[in-house]
C-alpha cells in the first residue's frame, strides 16, 4: 500500500457505526438513540436564532455551556470540558494523558470505539476481559495510563456497583475516564468519583437521554487540571454555535429528558420480561437496551430474520464474546410491541 500513509493508519481497521437505514417502515432498535422528542425547548431556540450570528466564530470554550453542566452536577466551569459529541472527549482523553509507550485499557467487550482511537494514536492497547456472565473482573496489578470504564457497560447493558468503581479508582496509578453515556437510564452514578478523585473523569453525551444524536455534544467533569489539559490541545472551534444553543436548553429542560427516560425505563421491563417468557436469557439492563441471548435460534440468524422483517437490531458477530448475544435498542412501546409480535411469529416457525 501507499507509502504516503503512516504505517499504524494502514494497519488498523476504521470505526464501524450501526446502520442507519432509510425507509419508512424500518423500525430501528440498533444504535441507542432515544425514540422520543428533545425538550421543546430545543424547537424554540432554534426558531428564535438569528443567522447573522453564524458569521461569527462561536465562543470557543463555551461558557454558558459549561455553566449549565456545572449547575447540574454542582461543580465549576473549570471542572467542566464539552466536546463534539462524547467521542471526542474520548479521543482527547489519550492524546492528553497517554505518552507514546504508555497504554489504554477497557473491558472486553464494551464500546468498540476506545480500541480503535489507541490504534489512531498508535499506542498500547490493554484490554480485560469480563469474567463469566460479563461481570467486573480486574487482573491483580494491573495498570494503564488511561482506563476507560463503560458505565453501565456497552453492549452489555449491566452496570457495575459504584463501590466497585470507588474501589477500583482510589488505587489505580492512571487516568480513570468512567464513560456514563447511558447514566441517566441507571439506578446509580459515578459523577461523585469525579469531583472527589484527581484522576477520575466522568463522560456523559446528550445522544441517548436527551434525544440529540445528531448535535453531537459530550462532556465530561473532573478535576480542573485535566480538564485544562484538554482544553489546551482540542480544536479551537470543537463545538459549533447551533450546538452550544441547543445543548444549553436541552440540559435546563431536566423535566423533559426525565420523563423520556421514565418512558423507556417501563417500555425496558415490559420487553425485558416479555423476552424471559420467550425464552431469551435477559442481562438486567440499567440503559436504553438489551442485552440478550436467544436459546432456541442463533443470535446471527434470529438478526438477519429481523432484518428481511424490517426491524433493525445490532449484532457484534466478529468477536467470540459477543457473537451468541443481540443488543436491542428500546424504542417506543408500539416498536416494541411490534418487534415482539415478529420475535414470538419467528420462534413459532422455526
Ligand atoms: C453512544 C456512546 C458514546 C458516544 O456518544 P456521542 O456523544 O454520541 O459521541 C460514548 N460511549 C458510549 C459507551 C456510548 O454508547
């Protein structure tokens, strides 16, 4: 190949996102976005915003922004780092805190993205593999320069105890980001850990809770000198004025997401138990999915069935942990009556 590509750029493989199919009749339970509408807060905003604002550049650090996030959780401005969707808070998190022979850890499996962001910065990659039932399993001195920890986890949907977290950060030598995308579905937290430890970052998004996928807005928060190391090498411009605007008031707006939240939380127990009758081993989920395994029909086949049926869902086929398991998004409780009725139909025939 091309001897004008860096040789790490050639051998890794690139991010692949779920499908994001066009039809009218698809109903998609594969990438985690929220089934319902954003605070119509959001609406007003962006109806009320003049464009003559856009010919300037946005507020680089996002201070209004940023204000909002810390009145929420009750910290500073300074404890307060917002990126371009949680994806680049991730991606800064190496370039800040790992050097080039350190190393970056996760479980395996969780959010596929952190292998692929080491293989960019080409360095160390430090996996732990989840012990039997995708439980906290942690080697005996382990240690890595950055850990990111999924919680709850990805594509599990299980969460781990905060006293587990608590334990496990107080001791480690590294940066310890606990990556809670799917948080404000869970019994519990981590936000604590993080403005009571100088190593523990704590990530949020406003893609699954808030229903604003498509802004692309992620932040984290933590002690203020890792949270200056970011800002010192983001981009200048990392987060566009329409987005500062619309995360601002969506994140104001609490009533609105927690009410979305509570929705899918139900819609969750009802498809949850619905699946045990049908005899599907259910993880118990603290997110906006599910996490199960068919016993009676292959996870691959059950997947492309859905499929000819319309009904999108994720299957992570290529890896051995994963390959027996789907992963369900929770969409409204019409799509997921619907895709019960589909789930019983095939199970009947097969
Ligand atoms: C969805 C997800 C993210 C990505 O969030 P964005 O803000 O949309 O980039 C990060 N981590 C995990 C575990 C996720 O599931």
């Amino acid at each position: 190949m091309s001897d004008l590509i860096r040789k790490s750029v050639q051998a890794m493989a690139g991010y692949v996102p779920g499908e994001q199919p066009k039809g009218e009749d698809i109903v998609k339970l594969n990438t985690n976005e929220n089934p319902y509408l954003p605070s119509a807060d959001v609406q007003d905003i962006l109806s009320m915003i003049d464009v003559a604002v856009l010919s300037r550049y946005p507020d680089p650090v996002c201070i209004e922004l940023r204000k909002a996030i810390a009145e929420l959780h009750g910290c500073e401005v300074e404890n307060v780092f917002v990126g371009n969707g949680s994806d680049e808070v991730l991606a800064l998190c190496i370039r800040a805190f790992v050097e080039r022979d350190g190393s970056v850890g996760f479980f395996d499996p969780s959010y596929s993205l952190y292998s692929v962001l080491a293989d960019i910065e080409d360095v160390e990659k430090k996996p732990v593999v989840l012990g039997p039932a995708f439980q906290w399993q942690m080697p005996d001195d382990y240690a890595s320069s950055l850990f990111f920890l999924t919680n709850p986890n990805a594509p599990t949907s299980m969460q781990f105890s905060k006293a587990n977290v608590g334990a496990f950060v107080k001791d480690f030598k590294g940066v310890v980001l606990v990556d809670e995308a799917y948080a404000d579905f869970a019994a519990e937290n981590c936000m604590d850990l993080a403005l009571q430890h100088d190593n523990v970052l704590v990530a949020r998004t406003l893609s699954k809770a808030y229903s604003l996928a498509g802004i692309r807005l992620g932040y984290c928060v933590g002690n203020a000198d890792l949270i200056g190391a970011m800002y010192k090498i983001k981009d200048s411009y990392n987060v566009n004025y329409l987005t500062q605007e619309v995360a601002r008031v969506a994140i104001l707006d609490q009533d609105t997401m927690k009410a979305n939240v509570q929705a899918i939380v139900e819609t969750r127990k009802i498809t949850a138990e619905k699946l045990s009758e049908l005899g599907f081993e259910v993880a118990e989920s603290q997110s906006n999915f599910l996490w199960v395994k068919p016993l009676d029909f292959s996870a691959k086949g059950l997947f492309e069935e859905l499929r000819k049926k319309n009904i999108v869902v994720r299957y992570f086929g290529n890896d051995e942990l994963t390959k027996d398991y789907l992963r369900i998004t929770i969409g409204t409780a019409p799509e997921m009556f619907k895709f019960l009725d589909v789930v019983e139909e095939l199970m009947r025939d097969a």
